[in-house]
C-alpha cells in the first residue's frame, strides 16, 4: 500500500486529507490559514514594489499564483524587514532552457529579503557585462501550516535571456541596488553558462536523477555529477522534500525553508548547468495554488511549450543536438497517489502524442528521452504505476522512445527493452540494444540523495550480478490495489546513492548514432552501463 509519508497532504487532518484531491486540500488550507497571512504576501509582486510599498490584489494573495480575478480590490503589500541593499546577497543561482536551447537561457535566484530593482548582466566576457536586463520578482507568503514551522517570506528572482547566439558561452552577475555583481569586490559571484550547438553534429553528455532532498550524500552525487561536465541535468521529482512526511497530521513539517537549502546546496551545479525539473508526489504543496504547483512556478522558470492545463511547470519539451527531450507531470496519471490524477483533462496526453510525432518527424533528431518521477517500470517499494503505462506506455512503443527515466523508488533499476509489458530479450550490463527492433528501456535513478529504499530480491549490479529469472513484485492499479505481478525485466538493481550519465554520439558515415548510458554510484564506481543504437533510423 502508499506509505503514509508519500501522500501530499500538510495541515489537514489525516482522514479527510485521504479523500481529497489536490485542489479541494488547497480549498482547505486556504479557508483554514487565508485570514491570518492574506494581506501579507503569496502572489507575483513587481520589481518595484519589493523595494518597498506596492499594490498587489487580495485575489494575487489568496491564489498564491499571480492570477488577478475581476472585481479584486487592491489592497498594500510591503516587507516587513528593511536592509540595506548592500547587505543582501543573491544565493541559490538556478538555469534553466528556454525552450530553444541554442537561443534561450533563464537565470533565476533568490534573495533573502526585499531588494530594489533587482537585475542581471550578461555578456561574452567576464569583464564586460554590458548587457542589464531586469529582473521579475515572485514572492511567496507561507503561513505557519504546522506548529513546527513559522510563518515564512521568499523572493525568488527571474531574468530572461532571449536571442543567444548558440553553441557559446557567457558570463552573468545577478544583483540590485547596492549589490552590483560587476564591480572589483562582487567578481567572485559571476557565473557561467553555454548554449546549445546550431547543429546536432556534436557529442555531448547530460546526467539526470530524482528525489534528491537536502544531505551530504545529496551534495556528493552533485559534485561527482559535475565532474561529467553535463550540458544539462534532468532532475525527476520529488524535489527539494520540503513535504517530508505528508501524513497530514499536526505532527507534520511542512518547511518552506527547506527551499532555501535546496537551492544553496545545489547552486554549485546549477548556477552553470541548466537544471531542468519535472514534478513528483512531494512537489504538490496545496497552500500554494489549486494544483500544488504554485510554489513551483514561482521558484522555476522552464520552457513554456507545455499543455494549456493551467500552471503545470513540470510539462515541457526542448531539443539539445541529436536528442529530443519531453518532461511530464506523473501526478496526473497516477494510480498510486491520485491527489492530481485526471487534474489537465487529458491535455498532458494529447500533447505527448503531439510532441513526440513531431521529434520523430524530425530529421535532426535521432533520440527520445521522456523524463517524469512515477516508475513506469521498477521492483522497489513503490513498485510499478499502472496509470503511468496505460496513459502513455502505447505511445512510447508507437513513438518507439529510446529511453526513459523515473524516480520516486530511492534506487537504481534498469528494465531489459519492454514492449507491451513484457521484456523482448535481455539486456545485460555493457549490451546494446536497438529501441526500434527491441522496445524501450526504462530506468529508476531515485538515489540522488534521500533515504534509500530496497528490493525483494538481492541486488545484481556490475562487478556483483546476481541475476533472476524473474522478480515477484506488483504494479498499482486504478482502484489502488497493488497488483501482485511476476515480471522478468528486472535486470539491474543497485541500492545505493547514484545518478546516471548520458552521452549523445550523433555517429558519422557508417555509424549509426548512439546514447551510452552509465550508472555512477556516489563513490564514483560504475554499476551500470548500456548502449542504444538506433540501426532502425
């Protein structure tokens, strides 16, 4: 069964959160705690008005999403600390594509109190950043929703970068006033990133992961990550925990402070390597928006070629190269935990059918990769989600993607290539395998850094195989029955910290292209490793 601490629920008793869907628990909250914190925050304020008095409408505060409703009545919204500019520094440094990599980059950050003017300079050089663009500011209000955790203010920064020249590479400052990042004593703060390549003529490596948390295993995968020296990250749910217990009891600690710590603790990667994030279970927090995804949109900034489904920030797609990239919110689909399930109306689907014609009818593109956190496929705890393959498995054949990549289970699991359910042959560790001829391989790389979960079976890694046969495991159906299930695609499980890296080979004249995928465990040992070759294309 879902164990209690995996249900999105904060602040409401636990019976009654057991029935509700996402957006009736945000109802909840909202009559609950609204009379208390709504004049003091929760929506999308301008630059200007953070430097110290602004109109915002009591609609923006009571949605906590920026979404004005006729008839609202403007009320005045001000900071409650005063500090001098020249005191405050930008932290938790964020990128993120556009949604044309080549062209387009979004720098965000945070701050920690109310700043005037806040900005960000780009340029070719570190010494000239000559180009300014102005900085939007979105503020979050969290009241105190449990007695551990007080009330809470947040201002998160957003610059837009538009009409890069592509496959190059530039420098950036964020600040404001007080806190110019060009000057001699503020150059330590600069940062870098590149563009995507004009072409898809060129290799390059991404890595990607899910359920990272905040711990000193969650900072050593991320600098054993760095040294791959990714394009970009793929970051598969269940972000930050700032849920961390969801057993909607007053015991729980909802923080909102955790943010915080997330994002200083992986500024170190992301502040050079866009970091592109889909949603899981605990990224729902129903204080923020009808969804659960109101503080999301406020702390990211990611492609908006998504589904017109309301704010659902972890639904996009992007092209880097040769590889064509989808991210999808499994929440939507899930049997398992449906608090959201149903919550686009179909929407997300019809646009993955849309998308993934449209990469496959690209030239340029050889590979597709879907990312999103429920497990289509995997033995651990939570096991299998059957809303997960029955929306999308059938289009994943029919588009025959090369890979996909999961979260949620605290592991790593490879799947041998599956095609309608069932594995096609068997993938060992260093095989090759042909999605056009053998099916999709599915994997969990949820140990980026919370509490590991375990398997039913012993672990069969490279350097310590242990191959079975088959492995008795379940997949969630939509009644919410666990479903006992005996499947044989099981072939590679690792209980350990981890991540995956993916290196793109567009191939060459009598070579087809390929991904190489490898498994690195936190210590940097190889546990895995496979290549998708497309012979088909």
């Amino acid at each position: 069964m879902t164990s209690p601490r995996d249900l999105p629920r904060t602040g409401i008793p636990d019976k009654i959160a057991s029935r509700m869907s996402m957006a009736e628990q945000h109802a909840y909250l909202r009559a609950k705690f609204s009379r208390r914190g709504v004049l003091r925050g929760g929506g999308i304020v301008t630059a200007g008005a953070l430097g110290g008095a602004g109109l915002v409408t009591a609609a923006d505060n009571a949605l906590g999403n920026g979404a004005p409703a006729s008839g609202s009545s403007p009320v005045l919204a001000t900071s409650a600390v005063k500090v001098d500019g020249s005191l405050v520094a930008p932290f938790g440094r964020h990128l993120a594509f556009g949604a044309d990599p080549k062209t387009q980059m979004r720098v965000s950050w945070q701050v920690p109190f109310a700043v005037k003017r806040p900005y960000l300079r780009v340029g070719r050089e570190p010494w000239d950043l000559g180009r300014k663009v102005e900085a939007e500011v979105r503020r979050l209000h969290t009241p105190a929703l449990s007695k551990k955790q007080p009330e809470v203010e947040q201002f998160y920064l957003h610059a837009a970068l538009d009409g890069l020249r592509p496959g190059t590479t530039y420098y950036y400052g964020v600040g404001h006033d007080g806190f110019d990042p060009a000057s001699a004593e503020r150059i330590s703060t600069l940062g870098s990133f590149t563009t995507a390549p004009a072409g898809a003529s060129e290799k390059f490596v991404f890595t990607a992961f899910g359920d990272q948390g905040v711990s000193y295993d969650a900072l050593a995968n991320d600098q054993l990550l760095l040294g791959q020296n990714p394009a970009f990250h793929l970051h598969a749910g269940d972000i930050c925990y700032a849920d961390e217990s969801g057993q909607g009891k007053e015991s729980d600690t909802y923080d909102a402070r955790v943010w915080d710590q997330f994002l200083a603790q992986t500024e170190s990667v992301a502040a050079r390597v866009p970091w592109m994030v889909t949603t899981g279970n605990h990224d729902m927090e129903a204080w923020y928006s009808p969804n659960g995804y109101g503080g999301q949109s406020a702390r990211w900034s990611l492609p908006d070629n998504g589904p017109d489904a309301g704010s659902a920030p972890g639904i996009y797609a992007f092209v880097y190269g040769n590889v064509g990239v989808i991210a999808l919110d499994a929440n939507d689909v899930s049997y398992e935990i449906p608090a959201n399930k149903g919550y686009t109306d179909g929407a997300q689907t019809k646009w993955l059918a849309r998308r993934l014609k449209a990469l496959r009818a690209d030239d340029a593109v050889d590979f597709v990769v879907v990312f999103f956190h429920h497990c289509a496929y995997s033995t651990s705890t939570h096991a299998s989600d059957g809303g997960v393959r029955d929306a999308w498995g059938d289009l994943f054949e029919q588009y025959q993607v090369d890979l996909v990549v999961n979260g949620h289970n605290h592991v790593y699991e490879r799947t041998d290539p599956v095609r309608a359910g069932e594995r096609t042959r068997k993938l060992p560790v260093g095989g090759t395998t042909d999605p056009v001829r053998d099916g999709t391989v599915y994997v969990t790389a949820g140990g980026a850094g919370k509490k590991l979960y375990d398997f039913p079976v012993p672990d069969s890694y490279e350097g310590n195989l242990n191959e079975r046969d088959s492995v008795l495991s379940f997949r969630w159906t939509e009644h919410r029955v666990p479903d006992p299930d005996r499947v044989e695609w099981s072939r590679v499980r690792y209980t350990g910290f981890s991540f995956i890296a993916v290196e793109s080979d567009p191939g060459a004249t009598g070579r087809p292209p390929q991904l190489q995928v490898t498994a690195l465990a936190e210590s940097g040992r190889r546990v895995d490793h496979f290549t998708v070759r497309r012979r088909g294309s």
